[in-house]
C-alpha cells in the first residue's frame, strides 16, 4: 500500500497508475496499523450498539444490562475481594487439570505419533472418549472423586487430554522423517532420536497445541465448577443465575473470556522467546 | 576377492503392491573401492534413492547383502554418512552445534570436538555464520553444513541422495566444486545418487546408469578426466564424449517408462 517514491524515479520512468485500494485482495498484507485497529474497532462498535441498545431502553435490563452496571458490578467484585478469590480458585484449577492433561499427553502423544503399535492400540479409545459430552460425565466424577477440588479437575482432565494427546501425535507426525534417517544414520537409539529429535523439532507445534488447548480448558471451567463447589469464576456465575443477576453474570463471562486472552498471548510470546530459531528472516 | 570398501550383492528389493510383486530393485550388483567416487544416475522411480537407502541400512532388502570394508551391513550405522536431498538440518540448533550433534557418539574431549567442528565449518566454507539458525541460511548453505555433518565423524563411506537436487543451477555448479574440494581433503568413499548426467561425470570416477524399473545396471562408465577439475571441464571433449553415451543410455530408458505410461 506504500507510495512508489517519486524521486527516486527519473522522468522517462512510467508512474504506476495508483491501484485501487488494495485491502481485500486474497492473501495480501494490509497495513500492520489497521489491521490492530480493524480488530479493536470492531469490538468498540460491538460496544457502542450495546451502550445504545440499552441506553435507549430498546432492552430490558434483565436481558441485557448497560455496560456501565457491569463496570460497577466488576467494581464491586474487586472491593469485596470476591473477584481475587474466584479468579485464584479457577486458574488453580485450570493449571492442575490442564497440567495433569499435558503430562499424560505429551509423552502418549510422542509414542503415538512414532509408533504405529501406540497409534493403533489408543486411538480408537480417544476417538470413542473425546466424543463423550463431558457435562454428561458429571454424575460418575463425583461418584468416583468425591465433590472435592479433585473432581473439577477431573473434568477439565477429560475435556482436554483427549483432544491434547490426538494434537500432539500430529505434530510430532509433522516433524520429516529425514530429521529420524539422520539420527539412525549417525547412530542414535530410538529413544535419543525421540528425546534429542523429535521432541524438539516438534515443540514449536506443540506449544501452540499447549496454547489451544489452555483455551479449550478454560471453556470447560463453568462445567467443572456447576457442581459442589463454593468458589470459582464459573461457580459465580452459576450463583448468579438463581438470583437473575444478569450483570454478574455477563462480568463472569467477559472476565473469563480476558483471562483467556491473557493466557493466549503468554503462550504466544514465550513461544516466540522460546522459538527464536524458528523465525526465520 | 579383493575387499571393496562397498560391495552390493545381488540386491533385490520387491514390494507388494495390490496383491501383485512390485518389483524396485533386481538383482543389482556393485563393487566400490576406497576412496573411490560413485554416482548412480536413472530415471525417476528407478529406485536409485531405494539402493542408496539400503547402502544406508534405512531398508532391508527384500534379497541380497551389502557389505561395508567386507562386513556385512544389518541396520544404519556410524561407518556410513548420509546426506540427503533437503530438510535434514535441526532447526533448533545453531550451524555448529549441527555439526557437533553428529560427535554426540564420539569419545573425544568437548574442546578436541569443537576444534574438529570448526575445521569442518572452514573446510566447507561457513565461516562466520557458526552461530547462525539454518532459517537464516540459503538452500547451498544448509548442504553445506549437512555435507559438514555426515564428514566430521570420519565415517568410512559418504552417502549423498540428490544433495542438490532442490538447489538453483548457479549455486548447483559452486556446490560441485566445493564438494569436490572437500572430498580432495578428506578422502572418502563416495557413493552419489542424481539424475542430472552433468553433475554425475563432472564429480565421478565412475558413473553407473540404472535401467527404469526394476532397477538394474544397465552400464558402466569410468571417467577419466583428470582431477582436480574444475568447471571448464565442462567443454571438454573428454566430457561430452561421456555425456553423449550416458545420455543415450539413459533416454532409452526414460522412452521406456513413457511407453509403459502411457
């Protein structure tokens, strides 16, 4: 979208006709600037139709409350200390079950993905688990881990390892099999071509699978906490919904989507401090 | 029977395919000696890539023996380098740290490794750019330090499947001598899988032409012109009259897996 320089032309150079705007060709760049400002902008507008939606008493507050009950709403979550009380319980939570997660699936992700006989004898049972609906699952949880902080993570553990573990095995796939003929050739046993190889030429991938699924995690955070439990982002929410408390509500729902957010970029950046190798020029 | 430094006997390598034999490789025999250097040129599929990888010991063959400095090879091994045609550096690691990966089996001091490291890293020309991530190098670079690789840990044969076969021509042809330079240095076997006639005379002491499926040698010839060579060997007569007859042989083939084809 640059402007040619026209000094650095001379007269007999033929101007380029100036093209027509340019921002919705297939798979061009568009300015770094408007595509930040695209992204906030369309939040601001969702925003502005809320804040006049409501303003001009088109819905009722039960439905859907101005933008500024929920800031107070927030507000007050704060001061009571409600709020730091919530948000440490879930992400406690959140780390144990996505953490027990990723230490089973890393390493059965690594087998899988190298050795047809882990492949063939765990997918079929994935396949058949990670389509279980895990609210549906409830009821056994407990059952089996009792109403403790151990069932939340148990539920956060099903809705993550099983999808985690099919990612995993698929970026270690994606790791060419002429980095494996290396090491075989410079006689490496298959374990080191594993741990010295294939390990790290996947990690890249499978930190942006830690990323994602971190996300998926976080979706499960309500159904985790719907039952027996005292505190927690989703727990609040749950609360509220008996008292139609629609703004504590619509809070808990955007402060778990900003952690989310928070949680996203972590993973994004750590991985490009991580990865420096991986940038190419 | 003399001991060659390879030996490549009666090797067959037949797959099945919809029930049916498919046969890659028949019957293929080859002797190389020390320090001598091999290039095997065909057709695509003729199962040039399968030899070398069954040299390598990264397949069985279905029949047959190969044999390293007269004994028998089962399974990949150290005594054996291997370069292959591209996505085989670790990306994670830096040029020299590349090299050294392949010295993890060494015994032999850290200081004595990163010494012999550095030597490789002048011979192929990289100097400067020990601490750079292979994205940050060229396609010819990234051979260069993979050919650094497969030669640092004095394997007794060199492996090299289509080393430059993803390259430009223009840095192919520096590519050439620069192999050539450092095959002058540190005498190896070579045995060197391409398709392209050029490179194959312009490198070889022998140039061995596969016959189209099933792989088998078709013929043999030794070239002679003398070392050190450089590019303008290239116009030689020596040379065209080698090209002549490869490239006869070879377009006799390729008609014939046309006219299977089609």
């Amino acid at each position: 979208m640059t402007e040619p320089q026209q000094s650095a032309l001379n007269s007999n150079t033929p101007v380029p006709k100036k093209r027509r705007t340019r921002f919705l060709a297939i798979r061009e760049d568009i300015p770094r600037n408007l595509y930040i400002a695209l992204g906030a902008g369309f939040i601001l507008l969702l925003l502005v139709t809320w804040q006049l939606a409501t303003g001009a008493g088109l819905i009722r507050p039960l439905f859907l409350p101005p933008p500024a009950s929920i800031v107070a709403e927030g507000l007050r979550q704060v001061q009571e200390g409600i709020l730091w009380a919530d948000a440490s319980a879930s992400i406690y939570r959140i780390l144990m079950g996505w953490g027990f997660a990723t230490l089973f699936a890393v390493p059965i992700g690594i087998l899988m993905g190298n050795f047809k006989f882990f492949e063939g004898m765990f997918e079929p049972f994935i396949d058949i688990v990670r389509y279980m609906p895990v609210v549906a699952l409830i009821p056994l949880t407990i059952l089996w881990a009792g109403i403790g902080d151990f069932q939340k993570f148990l539920i956060l553990f099903i809705g993550t390892f099983f999808q985690q573990v099919l990612m995993v095995m698929d970026n270690v796939k994606s790791v060419p099999i002429s980095l494996i003929k290396v090491g075989q050739t410079l006689g490496l046993s298959r374990f080191e071509i594993l741990k010295s190889i294939v390990l790290p030429a996947a990690m890249p991938n499978i930190w942006d699978t830690f990323r994602i699924t971190m996300g998926w995690t976080w979706t499960y955070l309500v159904v985790a906490e719907l039952v027996a439990a005292n505190n927690g982002l989703g727990r609040r929410i749950m609360d509220a919904q008996r008292y139609l408390a629609t703004d504590t509500i619509i809070f808990g729902i955007l402060f778990i989507g900003f952690l989310g957010l928070v949680t996203d970029y972590i993973f994004k950046f750590s991985g490009k401090v991580l990865f420096k190798w991986n940038q190419g020029q | 029977m003399t001991t060659s430094k390879i030996r490549i006997e009666n090797v067959s390598q037949v797959y099945e395919k919809n029930g049916a034999p498919f046969v890659v490789l028949d019957n293929f025999n080859l002797d190389i000696a020390q320090n001598e250097f091999v290039t095997v040129v065909g057709t695509s599929g003729c199962g040039k890539s399968t030899l070398l990888n069954i040299v390598g010991g990264l397949v069985e063959p279905t029949t047959g023996q190969v044999f390293i400095d007269g004994s028998r090879i089962s399974g990949p091994g150290r005594d054996r380098g291997f370069v292959f045609q591209s996505y085989s550096l670790f990306e994670w690691l830096t040029v020299s740290d590349n090299i050294l990966f392949a010295l993890k089996k060494t015994a032999m001091g850290d200081g004595e490794k990163r010494e012999l490291v550095q030597h490789y890293i002048e011979s192929v020309g990289l100097v400067g750019f020990e601490k750079a991530y292979p994205k940050e190098l060229s396609g010819g670079m990234r051979q260069r330090v993979a050919i650094a690789r497969a030669l640092v840990y004095k394997p007794a044969v060199l492996l090299m499947d289509e080393p430059f076969g993803a390259l430009d021509s223009q840095t192919r042809g520096m590519m050439q001598e620069l192999l050539l330079k450092v095959w002058g240095e540190h005498k190896t076997t070579v045995l060197f899988i391409t398709h392209d006639v050029d490179e194959a005379i312009f490198l070889s002491d022998r140039v061995i032409v596969m016959s189209s499926r099933p792989g088998r040698l078709k013929q043999e010839k030794r070239i002679v012109i003398p070392r050190p060579r450089n590019y303008e060997v290239m116009t030689d007569s020596l040379f065209i009259e080698s090209k002549k007859e490869l490239i006869g042989a070879i377009r006799e083939e390729t008609l014939k897996t046309m006219g299977t084809r089609s």
